[in-house]
C-alpha cells in the first residue's frame, strides 16, 4: 500500500502554504506490505497436497511393479520418513525468505553445486508433468473400457497410447494458460483437496466395510525384484533376499512416494504470521494427509483386489481397480469409479500444471541470478509472461511422454533420479549451514546431542542420520534404475553446461557495458 504524506499546516496559522515556504509540494511515498494478501496453513497445506497426495494414485502399482507385494510397506516407511525430510525444508525456510534448493545450496557449497542440484531438480519437475497427466489418462481410459466392456462393445482403447495422447492434450492446454498467464489460486486448490478428501473417506470407509464382510490379510514381507527393478544388481548377492541391500533397494523404488516437498519451501512466503508456527502446521497437515491416503490406499489394493488381475489389468489404475472390488451392487462401484477418476483428473492434472509453473519459477529465479540467458527472460510482447521459459518447459514434458510412450512404470523408475538427489543436496546444504555462524534459524531440525559440541556447536544427530538415508538411497538407485541414471545424468549435465555457457556469456556482457 503506498500513502501520500503532505505537510499540514495548523489550525489558525498566519504562515503560508508549504508551496510558498518550499516553491512545491514535497510528497512522501511510504510502501508497507499493508495490502498483502496471506494465506492460511489449510490453504497452504492444500497447495502443497495438491503435488503431493497426486502420487497416491500411481505410486502403489509402480512400487508393486518392482518389488511386489510387499510394497504398502516401504510406501509406508518412506512416508514416515518424509517428516524428516519436511522438517529440513522447514528449517532451511526459517533462514532464508525461500527455502529452496538452488538458494541454500549455492550459500552452503557455492553456486557450481548450486546449479548441480537445480539441474537435478528441474529434471524432477520436467518428468512431473509427464508422469501425472499419464496417471490421469490411465484412469480415464480404464474407466472408458470398463464402460465398454459392459456395454458388451469390442472395441478397446489401447491404455498406454490413449493415455499418452491424453497427456500431451493437458499439457498443451497448460501451456497455453501460462502463456496466457493462469492465476494462480490458494481457493482453488483448498477446493480440489476438499473434495479429493471426499473421496478417500469413501474409499477408506468403504474399503473397512469391504474388508469386515470378506475378510482379508495383510500382505507378506517378502521381496520379489524383476531383473529390470534390481538393474545393474541383478547379479549381486544378497540384492534379492530381505537385508540391508534389499531394504534399500526397495525403500529407493518408493522414494518417489514424497515428491513434492520443494513446494513447501515455495509456499512459505505466502503463510500469514505467526509464520513458523504456520509452517510447522502446515509440514504436520501434509504428513498426516499424504500418510493415511497413500499408505491405506497401497495396503487396501493388496488386500482387496485379486493377485490375479491386480498388477495385470489395474497397474497404472490401482484406485480403480480398488472401486471395482469392493462390496455392493455393481452401479455403485461404477459410481465410485467414475468418482475416483474426476478426482484424479482434478488433482493429476492440477499436478502437471504445477509442474509448468514450478519449473517456469525456478528458472525464472535462476535466470535472475545471471545463470540463465537474458534471453529467456524476455516477457511476452501481448502477456507480459515468461513466455520462453514456459515453451521450453513445455516441449520438455512433451517429449518426455512421446519417449515414454505412456508407460508408467518406465516414468516412475526415471522420475526418482530428480527427486532423491534434490534431497540429497538440500539436506547436505543445511547440515553445512549449521556450523555458519551467521545464518540464524528460527527453529531447528530435532535430536541435537548438546553434550557432544565439536568446535563448540550441537551435533545435528537428525540432520546426519537423515542425510545418511538419503545419500545410500540415491548411491543404490544409481545402480538399480538404469533408465533414470542414464537419463538423470545425461539432463542435469546437459542443463548445468547451459548454466555454465550462459552465466558466462551474461559475465562478458555486463563486462562490456561496465
């Protein structure tokens, strides 16, 4: 909000007006954040879960995909792990304004590992897109053919093609809208989880229901890796039986499960005082939600639906599927389906227009460091939006679902790359960044052992062992996800080198013009 202040003269005063005494006016312009618009930790939440509880919808077949029935377990595990990863977001938050990873990476380890880690999260963000709108076309398709079916039609979609071509539709229409310049709207993403919070206390309830009448049991700890899932490892001893090797194996086919948590840290600005609070609300909104519907939602596929067909006819469509299978007449099940898929539409494709915005701001904030090319930077003539950015982003994803063909479990093996040494870097970045004395934090990530002080400061014991986890998850998944290591390293040194090339270029030309 911006105020005129004027000089007022007395009341009863002989002296003259100000514009004798001074020859004008004099004005002061006071700017305040008066007029600023905050949001709640609910809307907050919601945005948030609006990436992250997306998963719930494909991360149960993918992870079943690679190490069998046993996965509701490691989905579990990583989604209690994910509070661990939430509450370094958080920290990094109560030391910077954003708490994002290229910014507290470049001020821990400088800003070649800074533009490392960026290159690695945008290959996060690129396959977002892609993956999500995937997911959405494979339940819409599964509906259609179910419908078909029934119909006693003999004509079937092809699910893997139909899906893809779906895909590349919503992303087109995303890309037009932020080219255009879509608003971005806290209301309309409280309003998507409203309702996708609908459906899962349906499905929840009704899965109970299910259970309670058949009967069921919970699925077996034991692990059954493809060839494909163990990779390079596939000959390796001891990679197939449960030990530590084969834990981590499958924890790292699960990681995928917390994707989204850089979202945090991009929303914390927006949270209305008292912020911290707020935020450590929001983190514990985030866990709670994202644990009861991914982890009940991989459980109930394995309890409820036939070893049969699950995998075979409901892999990428595990909700479903899960609808088709409960007990009740079968107008309600398809009802429940029809459900499942417009609320999978709404989030899966709020997911892949995330994706363009996310990606779109973090170069954004790249370029503004002089990282990116001046060039890309330019608005639009009519729209005023980074219109370039916004396109390369966008033919990125589209070409990532043409190579993938629509296939899942091909999406998911190479969407973990991004995700886990984005967490890697984030986490070693803030564990650094607590022996610099001058970067103060509001709060800090708990077990600090104050009894054991090297050099004077608290051994950060949950920062360590946190990044501990993630640094031998992300070692394994180099040797067991051929695809995502081949692919993930060919992007990110791809995108650093254009990093490197550009920052050097707008180098030589503020040279010029100093």
């Amino acid at each position: 909000m911006a105020a005129i202040i004027k000089p007022i003269r007395p009341t009863g005063s002989n002296q003259p007006e100000p514009q004798a005494l001074f020859g004008k006016q004099t004005k002061a312009i006071v700017v305040t954040t008066g007029m600023l618009a905050f949001i709640s930790f609910w809307r907050a939440s919601a945005i948030v879960l609006c990436d992250l509880a997306s998963t719930a919808y494909y991360i149960g077949g993918i992870v079943e995909q690679a190490c069998g029935r046993s996965a509701p377990y490691f989905i579990l595990a990583v989604m209690l792990f994910s509070y661990a990863v939430r509450a370094v977001y958080v920290e990094s938050c109560s030391m910077f304004t954003r708490g994002g990873v290229y910014r507290v990476v470049k001020e821990a380890m400088g800003s070649t590992l800074a533009k490392i880690s960026v290159s690695a999260l945008m290959f996060d963000y690129i396959l977002t897109g892609p993956i999500s709108g995937v997911s959405a076309g494979q339940y819409l398709v599964g509906l259609i053919n179910e419908l078909l079916k029934l119909a006693h039609s003999g004509i079937i979609l092809p699910a893997d093609f139909s899906a893809a071509f779906f895909a590349i539709a919503v992303t087109a229409y995303f890309w037009r809208q932020n080219i255009l310049g879509i608003e971005e709207s806290s209301g309309k993403a409280m309003r998507i989880m409203q309702v996708t919070t609908v459906m899962a206390v349906i499905m929840i309830a009704w899965c109970g229901l299910t259970i309670f009448m058949r009967g069921a049991h919970l699925p077996p700890f034991e692990l059954k890796f493809t060839d494909d899932s163990l990779g390079w490892l596939k000959h390796f001893p001891g990679a197939r039986t449960i030990g530590t090797l084969g834990i981590l194996i499958a924890f790292g086919h699960s990681i995928l499960a917390m994707s989204g948590e850089e979202s945090l840290a991009q929303i914390n600005r927006e949270i209305e005082a008292p912020k911290l609070k707020n935020l450590l609300r929001t983190g514990l909104v985030i866990f709670i939600y994202s644990l009861l519907l991914t982890s009940l939602v991989s459980f109930f596929a394995v309890m409820i639906i036939p070893d049969s067909v699950r995998m075979a006819n409901y892999g990428g469509d595990l909700i479903g599927g899960l609808a088709m299978f409960m007990v009740g007449p079968l107008w309600a099940r398809l009802a429940l389906r029809a459900f499942v898929v417009f609320v999978g539409f709404l989030i899966l494709a709020g997911a892949v227009n995330t994706a363009i915005v996310g990606s779109t701001g973090v170069l954004t904030r790249v370029a503004e460091d002089g990282v990116l090319l001046d060039w890309f930077r330019h608005p639009h003539k009519k729209y005023g939006t980074n219109y370039r950015i916004v396109n390369m982003v966008a033919m990125l994803q589209i070409a990532t679902i043409v190579l993938s063909r629509g296939d899942m479990f091909l999406l998911g093996e190479a969407y973990a790359f991004g995700v886990i040494w984005s967490f890697v870097f984030k986490t070693l970045s803030v564990l650094i960044l607590r022996y610099k004395d001058q970067y103060h934090r509001l709060w800090r990530m708990p077990l600090n052992l104050t009894w054991f002080r090297p050099g004077g400061k608290d051994f950060p014991l949950g920062l360590t062992l946190t990044f501990a986890v993630l640094l031998a998850t992300a070692v394994i998944n180099l040797f067991t996800k051929q695809v995502a290591t081949i692919s993930g390293i060919s992007f990110t040194l791809a995108l650093f080198l254009i990093f490197e090339i550009s920052e050097k270029v707008n180098g030589q030309a503020q040279h010029a013009y100093g």
